[in-house]
C-alpha cells in the first residue's frame, strides 16, 4: 500500500495528512486496490454506489446512454481523479451513468464507512479526512451553483461573459488565464467548439475582450457585464 499512497497523497482527499495518517485511515476503512481491464465497467447505471474511489492508473470514461441507444462519454477521469463521491451517502445512491475502463485501470476504493465511523481511537486523521470531504463536496456544489447562473445566460455570448466575470472575480485583476482549454470549455458550455471560438473572436473585434490562448484580458468591463446580464 505504500508505493499507492506516494501516488494518492496530493489528492485533496488527503490534504493535511501525512503519510502514516493517510495509510491509517486506510487500513481503517478496509480501502482496496483493485485492477481492471480494457472496456470493463466499475460501476453499471443504477447500481447503488457504496464505495468511494481514486484512479490510480489508467482512464475511466463515465458514460451516459441515451434513450436512443447512443452512449455518450460524460467525461473522462484520469489519475488521481475521485469518483463516487457525490453519490456515497445520497438517499438516492444509485448511479445515474455507467464507469467504464477504458484501458487497463487501477482504482483504489474505499467503503463509505470511513467518512461516518470514527475508529474506536478518535484519531485526529479521520477527523481531517471527513473536512476535506465536506470541502471537496462544498466546492463541487459551488462549481454547480456557478454552472447554473452561466446557463441561465440566454446566449452563448452572455454564458461566456458570466464564465469570464467568475474567473475576474476570483483572480482579481483584469488579466488572467483561463482553467480549461477551448475543447473543455466548448464541453462545459455544451457548445461546438467552432461557436465558442466565433463568439471569442466577435467580443475581440468588438474591443471587450483580448484572447491569447488561455490568456483573456478584459478590455471594456462595463460592456462585458451587459453581455452577461
């Protein structure tokens, strides 16, 4: 479990944890490595998920199928990404996608358990490790709530003006570079990336804003919030 825990130990799971704490808490939880194969499936839709988990090798694809037949890739999870988190403890815990291997994979998994039974110790780890799931779990609901108000934009101009805003909001300064790239924001707008990057080079010819690869500096602020309102 050692060599595990050097690849798992800057995942925010285990933010302000040692190594020892973090192998503690482990063996606690009775978490487990387990090895998968080429397109075979973690989890299945509408399977109740129990456990959480940790990429340790490999990518994962999370997969939607439509009503069609059509199977759609949700998004893709590499390493040390999480998964289940979200659904371990929700009264609904059934899985609204298929997880499925996309190439030879290694997860660690650990039983939901760990984050509600404090071992008969009282360890401070375990205390540590339950605020950075509800920190996780907090940001992930910020990240929606965050999501929401850019759709609630009626255009992709004004979803992009509210994304842009967030992002001037939390740097504080009228420069600064973007998280993601054209694809994933394309994704995360649930736009072709070909519309994303007509509706970039509209509001540069309009003077609102300068775009250098991941680089945006806002140039007419009052114009940009009028976008976005």
């Amino acid at each position: 479990m050692e060599h595990i825990i050097k690849e798992i130990k800057n995942n925010p799971l285990f933010d302000n944890m040692s190594e020892d704490e973090i192998k503690k808490v482990l063996n606690c939880g009775d978490a487990t490595v387990e090895s998968f194969t080429d397109n075979q499936i973690l989890i299945e839709k509408n399977n109740r998920v129990k456990k959480l988990g940790i990429v340790i090798e490999g990518v994962l694809n999370l997969v939607s199928q439509k009503y069609n037949g059509t199977r759609v890739i949700v998004t893709t999870l590499e390493k040390n990404d999480l998964f289940g988190e979200a659904l371990i403890y929700a009264s609904a815990s059934y899985s609204p996608y298929d997880l499925i291997s996309s190439c030879k994979s290694k997860v660690l998994l650990i039983p939901n358990r760990v984050f509600s039974n404090m071992c008969s110790r009282g360890c401070s780890c375990h205390n540590q490790l339950i605020i950075n799931m509800l920190t996780i779990l907090s940001d992930k609901i910020v990240m929606l709530n965050n999501k929401m108000s850019i759709f609630n934009a009626e255009t992709l101009k004004g979803r992009i003006a509210v994304y842009l805003l967030s992002l001037q909001k939390k740097a504080n300064t009228m420069t600064f570079d973007m998280p993601m790239n054209r694809q994933e924001l394309a994704e995360f707008l649930n736009v072709k990336r070909p519309s994303l990057s007509r509706e970039f080079s509209n509001m540069q010819k309009d003077h609102i804003i300068e775009v250098y690869r991941s680089s945006v500096k806002i140039l007419n602020m009052a114009a940009l919030r009028e976008l976005a309102d």
